[in-house]
DNA sequence: AAAATAGATTGATAAAAATCAATTAACAGT
DNA sequence: ACTGTTAATTGATTTTTATCAATCTATTTT
C-alpha cells in the first residue's frame, strides 16, 4: 500500500545513441558513439568524456518490430533503454488488463525502480511502432550516480519532477470520470508525445483505453461524443484537436 | 500525464530524535539528541557522529492535536518530517474529495518529490491522533545524499522499494472493485500500519474511503459485507479480521 | 441530563461504467 | 478480388458505484 513512486521515464536522454560498429551484430543507420553524439540529454552534460565513454563502451542497439515486447514484467533487467527511434508503451500488467503508465520516444529513456531492488521489472514495454534503441548496462548507470555528485542531483531532479507528474495522473484516475480521463489522455498524446495538433495516433484504442483506465467502448464513445460536441476531428487514426481550451476545461472539471 | 512516482514515506526512519532543549519552546518529553537516539532508521547508520550531529543540529520539535494540518500541499516545504509519536495521514487533494496515499508513524519519515523541484509540497499531511514529530531542514538532508555515497545508495533503495509497493497501490486503485480495494486497505492497516491484529482503527470511515479511491457510505457497505460473511468482526473502531486467507484471496480476485 | 454536533449507518435512487453481442471497417495474405 | 483476421464501432443490457436523504449513534458541550 502507501503511494508515491519513483524514477522511470525520463523526459529526455542520451539519444542517436546508436550502434557501436560490431561485425557479429546486424549494422544500423548510425554507428556513431555516444562521445559525439549531438543528441544527447541535459543531464549527460555533466559528464566527462570518460564517463560517456563508460556508458558507449557498455551499450548495444537493437530493433524492434511494432508490437514486439521488449521487455517482461518480472524479468531481470540488467539495462535501462534508451530510445533511439519509433514509440514504446510502458505498462503494468494488471488483473486481466493493463494500465499504460506511458508512451517513450526518442530523447526518453527507461528506467525502474527494479534496479535499485532485485533488477527485475515491475512494467513491460512494448514498441507500438518499429523502433530501435540502445541498451545499456544499469551498473555503469548507477556508478555514475555514485560518483558524479551532479548527475546524481540532476538525476534526483528528474526523478521528482516525473513523481509530480506522476501524482496528477493517479488523481486523475482515481478521481475524474470518464470524459476528463480521455481528455487528459488526448492532451498528453498532443502535447507530450507527439507534440503536435493534429497527431497521428499510432496507438490503438485499447492502448487508449489502457491509458485512461477504461474499457476501449467507453473510450471509443468518449471520443464519439467528443466528435460530436465538435471539440475534435477523428479520420481514422488523424486526431485533430478542434478545441484545445474546452478540452482542458473537461479535464479540470472532471 | 505518465506515471511512476518518487520518494516520500520511508518505511523507517530517524525515530526518538525528540526535542532539543531551547528555552524559548515547549519541552517535550525528552530531549535526547539524534546521536544517542536508541532507535535510528538502519539508514543513518552509514552517517559518521559529525553527520547525525548536522541533522541533530537543524532540527526541532513539534506537536499536533488529533485532526490539525501539518503541512498543507501547496505551501513551502523547508523541512522533512520524522514521526516521533503518533500517527497522520499523508493525501492529496483532488477533485472535491481527497486521496489519502499512506499512513506514516513513528519510525516513518516524510519527504516529498518537491525538495528536488521547487520546495513545495505536492500532498498534505495531518495528525490522525494527538503526535509529535522532528522537523529536519533539507537541506542538511540533501547535503547528506551528496556528500556520503552509501547514505545516498540507500535512500535510492528505499526510493524504489516505496516505488514498487506504489504499483501494487496504483493497480489497486485502477483496476480492482471496491471490496478488492477494502480488503487491501485492511490489510495495509492490520500489517502495516497498526501491525496488529485485531486492531483498533484510528482513522474514520472517511479516511478508509479515501485510501481507498470510493465514497464513505460504499466503504461502510463493504466492511458490513465482510461482516456479514464473517470475514471480519467490527466493534466500534476495533477491527478483528477474522479470515485473513480469505481477506487476501478477496484483494487478488479484485 | 439535555442539547448539540459530528460521524456512522441504512435504504432508495440515479449515474457511471463495464460487459455482451453483433456488426462494420481495415488490412494482410493468397 | 477474395478470404481470413484483427481492430473499431455501435446498441442493448447489466453491473458497479455514487449520490441523496434520512436515521441512528456516540461524544462533547452546556
């Protein structure tokens, strides 16, 4: 019981992380290393050349195909995952359904609370478009947090500021109906994901549902009486929202 | 939006680290000092005397009377809080109603992701029974986290075994029917809280109702069916669970 | 002890949301 | 183009849960 969680999806990362040139492994787009690679996050700044070599010398990428699993509630976890390219949903396993906690995109990297427990997972993820991501070993990570003051603190910050977050997600499910849910869903797709009005939403409704805890027949009836109220469009998976400020308004009033 | 949360009740923590005699305040009843407290979180036992004598240094007592705030969300967050006697409740404040994500006592300290953002708090905390509690700075807390490594470790390992319990919470609340959430709340209160059994339950129906995400009257309907299936036996405010097996086969059913 | 107050309980009802069943649409493979 | 498969949609219905109103109970105040 009690509440109040932790680390995991950082808002931004080490990105175009990409392969490290391995003959035995299949080659990818990019084979650049983390030492020159001009996306990475903030937070990796704070590290010397040394240190970002630590993190290159012990990262691999992989591909994956949309739908695939990349890794299983429960399952040992000796990487976190940086995205490199595509989506990925993050999300618990629950009784008979999921709840998705998130959806990762490149610039975001996965983390949980597992490696500072038992290393293992306590949510699955699973690409929801073709992706590919590096890998990299949780111990490099964490002997960077011990011995870099400010990337520890930096890192503390992220994690605090997705727990704030996180705490208007958990109001927002346990204490909004059904249309204020959806709203929050939309705005968060828009807004946060794919930073852009209109999206394409890659997701299926039942991811949809999944995110707003729900059925997807309530989902999809929320977005019809949306439709209908003229506060979006739906063509197929285009969402546009027509509305932005009514949408918002649904999400505060509940 | 997304999920996953932070820090915040300490399963244990600095415990008797009781009043620093200062004239100008009320006495309590005993003004020990952190360093010869007999009953210190295992957590500050990685700290060196000088490091117990910097929290024993900004730190001082208060007491509240059964029902006052201790803190409210919203407002500045200069200290955290250690539990010395007494129990309180730690909820947010939603949509009309309140969740309440745990309940802390002594051994139990309070921290909250905003002591990392903008020193806020982003949840509200009051005495359920007449308590008293240690107000540390944190900053003398967060100097600590960076100066002494194995501190730090060790506060990001209760960081996440918090975490991980927060899921099962999350999962409770979003997916489970309401006497699937009962059951987890009673369990919480005879195992965690009170840790006992039977129980004498100090916190109101309303309170049970909003650690478990529904109105006080379902909450009542629920525990006078566990009654009526002789699951439970309640007089007054005791609370005797008397098919503990059956309570918990309740709570993974949903 | 009587009155006042707040909390607990109960029943009746309404609202919210899930489930079930069926149909339609989209799409991959042949 | 046809077939099979999966996802999306819709309507009807049931289940779950909240709300409302009233009563009861315990406790405190006077």
């Amino acid at each position: 019981m009690i509440f109040l969680n932790f680390v995991i999806i950082s808002y931004s990362s080490i990105n175009s992380c990409i392969i490290r040139s391995d003959k035995k492994m299949p080659i990818f787009h990019n084979n650049q290393s983390c030492l020159n690679c001009q996306h990475k996050s903030e937070i990796f700044s704070c590290l010397t050349q040394g240190e970002l070599g630590l993190i290159d010398q012990n990262r691999f990428e992989v591909s994956f195909k949309a739908g695939e699993i990349m890794f299983k509630q429960g399952t040992p976890s000796p990487h976190y995952i940086c995205m490199t390219s595509g989506l990925a949903k993050i999300y618990i396993e629950g009784y008979g359904k999921n709840l998705l906690l998130g959806i990762v995109k490149p610039h975001d990297y996965i983390l949980g609370p597992g490696i500072y427990v038992d290393n293992r997972h306590y949510f699955s993820a699973a690409a929801l478009t073709d992706s590919t991501a590096c890998l990299v070993d949780v111990n490099s990570y964490k002997k960077l947090i011990r011995e870099n003051t400010e990337f520890a603190e930096e890192f503390m910050t992220r994690v605090s500021k997705q727990a704030i977050s996180n705490f208007e997600q958990i109001i927002s499910l346990t204490q909004k109906q059904m249309p204020g849910r959806i709203a929050d869903a939309l705005i968060y797709l828009s807004e946060i994901v794919y930073e852009s009005n209109p999206f394409e939403m890659t997701i299926s409704r039942q991811d949809l549902a999944d995110l707003s805890g729900m059925s997807k027949e309530s989902a999809i009836r929320i977005l019809k009486d949306f439709k209908e109220e003229n506060l979006i469009r739906i063509e197929g998976n285009r969402v546009d929202i027509l509305n932005p400020a009514a949408l918002h308004n649904i999400s505060q009033v509940g």
